[in-house]
C-alpha cells in the first residue's frame, strides 16, 4: 500500500479546510428560503423575522477580525477546531429551538462560531500552500467553494425545508462539523505567528469589534427605520466613533490587532475594497432574485433554488480555470475582466421582464455571473494576500473575510432601500397599482441591478488602476533574524 506523502496531505488538508469554509458561507444563504417556515412554525411576528439573518451577520461580520488576530496568536489549528465545534453545537441548538428569541440567540453564536473558523481556515490554506503556482491553485478551490456556497445554499435550503423541515438546515451542519473536528489533529498541524510577544491587544479588539457590530447592525435596521431617520444616523456616528477609535489605538499599540502597516500595500487595500464590492454585489444580487423569483414570478422555494444552479456550476468552473489564468496573465487583468464581465451578467438582468422566462430571461445573466464571480473572488483573494509575512497570515484572512461581509452587510442594506423607493415612486405615478404587485415590484428589482451594474464598473476601476499584477512584500515593523523589509511603493 503506498504510503501517503506530505504533497497528499497537504492537499487533504485542504479538502478539510475548504469543507469547512463552503460549510461557513453555505449558510449564510441556505436559511433565505426557509424563512416563511420558521416564520410559520415558531410563531416569528414579521418585523423579527429578518433577525434570524441578521443575528448572524453581526456577529459573524463584526469578529472575523478578532477571530482573525487570535488565531495568529493562540494558533490557527486551535482556532479552526473552536470554530468548528462552536459552529456544529450552536446549529445543533438552531435546528432545535422552540421560540424566537432562542433561534435569534442560536444563530448570533453561530455566527460567532464562523467568525473565529473563516480566518484561521484562510491562514492555514497561506501556511500550507507557498506564494505561487501552488497557492494560486488552491485558492482556485477555495475560491470555488466560497463564490458557489450562496447559489447552492438557496439550492440546498429549498430541497431540505420542502422535504425535511426547516430545521435540517441547520442539522445537516452537525455531523459535516463534528467529522471535520475529528480529521483536523491528522491533516493540519498547528500553526502560529513568529511574534517575539503574545500580547493581546485588548483596547482595539473591543472598539473595532463593537463598531463593526454597530455598523451591521445599523444597515439592517435602516432598511426599516429609514436612512435620514435619526436613530438611523445616531447609530452610524457611533460606529464611526467606534471605527475611528480603532485606528487611534492601532496607531498607538505596541502589538495591534490590525496592524497598519499592511495598508502600504497599495494592493492589499485596493483588493479589500474590490472584495468588499464582490461581497455587495453577491449578497444583494442574490437576495433581490430570489424576491424576483419568488414574487413576481411565484416560483417555490425549491424551484427558486434549482434556478441558481448554472449560477453555482459557473463559479465552480471558472473558479479553477481562473487560478491558472492568473498565472498567465497576472492578477490585475484577470480581477478586471472579471468585475466587467459579472457587470455585463448584471446590465444583462435588469430588463428583466414581469412574465420573464427562465431559460431566455435568466439563465444567460445566472452563467455570465457566476463565470464573473470566479474570475474575480480567486485574483481578489489571492492580491489580499500577496505579500503579507506569515506572522500577519491571520489578520490578513480576517481582513478580507471582513471586507467581503460588511460589504454584504452594507450592499443588502442600501439595495433594499433603492428597490423599495424605486417601487413606491412607481406606485405614485400608477395609481392602479399597489406595492406588492409584481410590475411594480419588478421596476424596484430592476432600477436595484442597474445600481449594482454602476458599482462593478467602480471595483473594475479599482483593479484596473490600484491593484499590481505582482505586489512587493509588505515591510515588517520589527525583521526577524535578518529578514529583509520590503515596501510597496505607491
């Protein structure tokens, strides 16, 4: 029998951690479709309903940089295994739960479980894999198993909630974490930062993770409140405060949660600002959809899920022909090519029409997004990590998983108020209809993806002007054992 070599576990290894973050991103969209059975069976009155997403947003987005930073410091292994088990046992309790105020609980500590797993799983893949060709190849997977996981949530949970009940959603997490739990001893050694201290940044841990939570939490309450409202605008010059007490203290620190030095990267900012776009845009899309599909089209939740499959195929291909491409070509083409082409699948939705047709209507822009998605989450996700010394690996992670999911956050927030607004304006000027009918619906749908169109064009300008195909190593603050400093001139 042939013995198994270092390059198979290292590849093994892999196959764990990207289980594990298609687990993490999987259910950031499986309970959508789920949503009017929850509703339904644990009593939700309408206006909480929405905090059995929300719940986990918050916490999910406001930590990861927390999650990101520990994981450098007490290890990336023991991080990825607390995350597992506090991911695995809090959905156990989701599927169980008797009322809402449980199930809102539950899926805060879900989405903390998450936040401590999604960094310590990127900075292990950047441990594992050298800068390069093979890296490059292993964030394609990766990268497969993230752009896919929202497309096929909304597959996932419609088959499991029509079938089996709404609470498999979150049951079918347990034995996916409690295997994955048991093999991470076998193909991922521990791994942490080369600090010469273990100094906790306590200060900035607190305010950059209540303002990140504050700021989640405002966007999903502006959708209601209203923009101009002012606990609308109280709670944003908290976050504000709170952000800008972040970078004070990180300016201060003598060992940072985030350190600043990594923005000298001229890339390194520039792709967290493109992926912090990719995030808006996915989320947003998805989620103006799948109303689409649901409310003006009336298709059920299983058959709004199956819709998305040429969507998830497409990340899933082009994500692993976009490694190599990158290699070829570099990562600022193929990031650029990328936001254009999911700007054209985009432009190409919004003349969706009140009696569209899948296969005419749909498909065509569903293929062009997902081949979009995967050309841009690979060189995205490998420009924010360019560079960056293994002893920043996690914060980097964390970093980029931030970007993306208070780009979300953001992104659902602000495209939800310009559907409403575009809907009652056209209420206004047609008085026979109402709100909820499905032309007026569908012109809210539309004038939301014609902004999501403008706002790939902005990432597209991004990459094509910010983002180097071959960034230079970011200097450390302190070199160890006669490590050169580098710095990327702007």
């Amino acid at each position: 029998m042939r013995i198994p070599t270092k390059s198979d576990r290292r590849w093994s290894a892999l196959a764990l951690i990207v289980t594990a973050q298609f687990m993490v991103i999987l259910d950031v969209a499986i309970v959508n479709v789920a949503l009017p059975s929850i509703k339904s069976d644990l009593n939700f009155s309408q206006t909480n309903l929405q905090w059995v997403i929300s719940a986990y947003a918050i916490l999910f987005g406001g930590a990861l940089l927390l999650g990101g930073r520990l994981a450098d410091l007490l290890g990336r292994r023991r991080l990825f295994m607390s995350g597992l088990a506090l991911f695995a046992g809090s959905s156990l309790l989701c599927g169980l739960a008797w009322s809402e105020s449980s199930l809102i609980g539950f899926r805060a500590v879900q989405g903390l479980g998450g936040a401590l797993l999604a960094p310590a799983a990127l900075s292990l893949l950047m441990t594992r894999f050298a800068e390069g060709r093979e890296r490059n190849l292993a964030l394609g997977i990766y990268g497969a198993a993230s752009g896919s996981g929202a497309a096929a949530g909304v597959l996932l949970g419609g088959l499991l909630t029509s079938y089996l009940g709404w609470s498999w959603i979150f049951f079918i997490n347990v034995p996916v974490g409690v295997a994955a739990i048991a093999l991470t001893p076998l193909l991922l050694p521990e791994s942490r930062a080369d600090l010469p201290h273990r100094h906790f940044d306590f200060p900035g841990a607190a305010s950059i993770t209540a303002g990140l939570m504050l700021l989640v939490y405002t966007m999903t309450r502006a959708t209601n409140d209203g923009w101009g409202a002012p606990s609308t605008l109280a709670l944003l010059a908290g976050a504000a405060a709170l952000v800008l007490a972040f970078v004070l203290i990180e300016l201060r620190s003598p060992s940072p949660l985030l350190p600043l030095r990594i923005f000298r990267s001229r890339t390194l900012a520039a792709a967290n600002a493109a992926m912090a776009i990719v995030g808006a845009v996915a989320f947003s899309e998805f989620f103006v959809l799948t109303l689409y599909l649901q409310d003006v089209l009336h298709y059920s939740a299983v058959e709004s899920g199956a819709a998305f499959a040429g969507f998830a195929l497409a990340v899933v291909v082009v994500s692993n022909v976009a490694q190599v491409v990158v290699g070829r070509v570099g990562v600022r083409p193929t990031l650029t090519a990328g936001l254009l082409v999911s700007a054209l699948s985009v432009a190409w939705l919004t003349r969706l029409p009140v009696d569209g047709h899948y296969f005419w209507d749909l498909f065509p822009g569903f293929v062009l997004g997902g081949a979009g998605m995967g050309l841009s989450f690979v060189p995205v996700t490998i420009a924010s990590l360019t560079g960056v010394d293994r002893s920043d690996a996690g914060v980097a992670s964390g970093l980029i998983n931030t970007s993306r999911q208070i780009g979300g956050a953001i992104g659902i927030a602000a495209i939800s108020a310009v559907a409403a607004t575009s809907t009652s304006g056209y209420v206004k000027t047609h008085s026979a209809l109402s709100a909820s009918s499905g032309v007026a619906l569908d012109k809210g749908f539309q004038t939301a993806l014609y902004a999501l169109t403008g706002l790939l064009l902005i990432g597209a300008l991004i990459a094509v002007t910010l983002v180097r195909s071959t960034p230079k190593p970011i200097a450390r603050a302190e070199p160890i054992e006669g490590e050169l400093a580098f710095d990327e001139a702007a």
